[in-house]
C-alpha cells in the first residue's frame, strides 16, 4: 500500500512590512490595541506588481529544492488561496506550475480560506493512498493586502501577504506516512466570514458596489467564538481518534490569527509553550500560507526535526475546519 510523507517545506514573504505604528497613520488604531486584541506586531505586504503566483513560485522552489527529488517528478500542483491571480480561471495554481516550468502536470485551486492547507494536504494524502500520484507540490499563497480595506480597523490590523509549499509524496515505509486529516464545513454561519465579490448570490448593481465586495468582511467577535469552540472541539477528536494525546505532540501548528485563539486552544489542550508555534507577531494572518509558513519558520530555525509530530488545525471562512497529524519525513 501506498503511504503519503510530508517530505519538504518551503516559504516565501515579500520584503515589505507594514507594521502597527504604520496602521494607527491610516485608521483610529494604536500598537497597543492591536497587539493587546490580535498579537499581531507587523505583516508583510507585496508589491504593486507581485502577484499570488509570484510568491507561490518562490516557496515552491524551496519545497522542491529540499524534497530530494527532481521537479520533472512532481505530477500534480495544488493551491488555496482566496486570492488569486484572476477571478475563475485560469487557477492560480496552473500559472505557478507553467513558471515552474512543470510541463503538464494536473494544476488547479481550491477555496477554503483560512483552512486551505489542510483541505490541500488531505486532497494530496487521498491521491498518494490511492495510487493516482507520486509526488504532489502542495501551496497556500495569498495577496491579502489586494483584498483588504484599508479604511477598516477590524480587518486590515489582521491580513499579510505570503505563501508556503510543502511536497508530498508516496512512501512504502508507514511510519512516514500522514496519520490522518479531518476537514469539515459549515455554510450556515457564511456570513460571519466573507467576500460578497460579485458572484451570482450577491450580484452588483454600481461599479462603487462592486469595488467595495473586493474586500474582506468579517463580524469579528462572532468569529472569534466560533474559532475558539470548533478548533478545540476538533483537535480533541483526532487525537482521540488516533490514541493520542497533548504529550504526544512535538510542535502544535494552528492557524496564526489571533494570539488569544491559538492560546485558547493551546491552553485547552494543556500543551506547554514550546509545544505550540507562534509567528502571528511577524505575519499576521495569511489565510491557507499560515501554516506552511510557520512550519517553515520551524524548520529554518532548527526545531524541527525528523520524525517528529506536527498537530496542524485551522478555522476559516465557509466555515471551514480541519486539524492534521503529520511526521515531518524529509527523504533519506
């Protein structure tokens, strides 16, 4: 039988930084106040001309690079992102895979927002188990900064651009292997988390209208709860379900939103804090990039070493959920 590893990390942030005391020149909003409500200290932000592509390309490189295999293997390209280089089509991830110069490779997107990775690497986990794919290039890149209004306080203190990549690949070895990955949906509570963006269930009327749907809109301390509940509910179930527990875990990866829900959810779990990672200080949130990016961090900076277990977990717009437990299995 097939296993899928989680072989290699990559990531990438623009070199722009907006930091709080640039935010507090351009809405009614201090250091303090962001930092005491989000932990957010600063996020990076793209250039003018640097698209979701773009940055996905320079974390796909790394990931690649490190993988131990060459990028004529890779036989399938997956994105999330809910920032795309063109609105339907083409998908972000074909364009990555044509800069890559990949050939013709399965390619396209997913749309999950803050729980893309984990929707992208149980996709990858299903098509190596199954026999379909070898190597799959995972990607979570977003230009948030093109979708963020930046005359609302409640949700440009939060948003950074960036991506992260990782490869996944089939083994025969099990003790490699993605141990499980649940993902899960609710559209009752839509609204708490959205981009109306001129579909056909919010069609505009004005060009000022539908200028004004580009951006994010987010009933913050609605989602807040919700995060908090969901994240901690689904986080005890698989390792629950897997004989697992706190103790077990080497590095708790969450989404990097918000200190306080990371906190909360750590917290609930009686991890300690060397367990649980936390960049949301220097990124902010950078939706499906957040984790990889921080998996990332981890791994540049040492602590993260072979075989050791990785608790993933997410919440995002949809609302989407999904938690992971995955050895880092880099390829001897």
């Amino acid at each position: 039988m097939a296993y899928a590893a989680f072989r290699s990390i990559g990531a990438y942030v623009p070199s722009k930084i907006l930091t709080n005391e640039d935010l507090a020149t351009m809405v009614d909003t201090s250091d303090e106040w962001i930092t005491k409500r989000t932990g957010i200290k600063e996020r990076h932000i793209a250039g003018e001309n640097e698209t979701t592509s773009d940055m996905g390309v320079e974390a796909a490189k790394l990931a690649i690079e490190r993988s131990g295999i060459d990028s004529s293997e890779i036989d399938m390209v997956i994105c999330a992102t809910i920032s795309p280089d063109y609105f339907c089509m083409p998908s972000t991830a074909t364009i990555i895979s044509t800069k890559l110069g990949l050939g013709n490779v399965t390619a396209f997107d997913i749309s999950a927002a803050c729980t893309g990775f984990v929707y992208i690497l149980s996709i990858a986990k299903a098509f190596i188990e199954s026999g379909m794919k070898k190597n799959i290039l995972i990607i979570g890149a977003e230009k948030l900064s093109a979708i963020t209004d930046y005359s609302d306080r409640g949700t440009c203190i939060l948003f950074g651009d960036g991506a992260g990549a990782a490869v996944i690949s089939a083994t025969d070895n099990k003790d490699e292997a993605i141990i499980d990955v649940h993902t899960g949906a609710d559209g009752s509570y839509a609204d708490l988390l959205m981009t109306p963006n001129g579909g056909t269930g919010s069609p505009h009327d004005s060009l000022d209208q539908e200028a004004g749907a580009c951006f994010m809109q987010m009933k913050g301390n609605e989602t807040f709860k919700v995060a908090v509940r969901t994240l901690t509910k689904d986080v005890v179930e698989i390792l629950a379900d897997n004989n697992l527990d706190g103790t077990d875990i080497n590095h708790f990866v969450p989404h990097q939103a918000n200190y306080r829900i990371i906190k909360a959810v750590g917290d609930a779990l009686k991890l300690t804090q060397k367990q649980v990672i936390v960049t949301v200080e220097k990124y902010g949130n950078t939706s499906g990039a957040s984790i990889p990016m921080a998996i990332n961090d981890i791994y540049e900076d040492g602590s993260l070493k072979e075989g050791e277990l990785m608790l993933l977990d997410a919440f995002g717009g949809g609302l989407t959920w999904g938690s992971a437990l995955v050895p880092f299995s880099p390829k001897k």
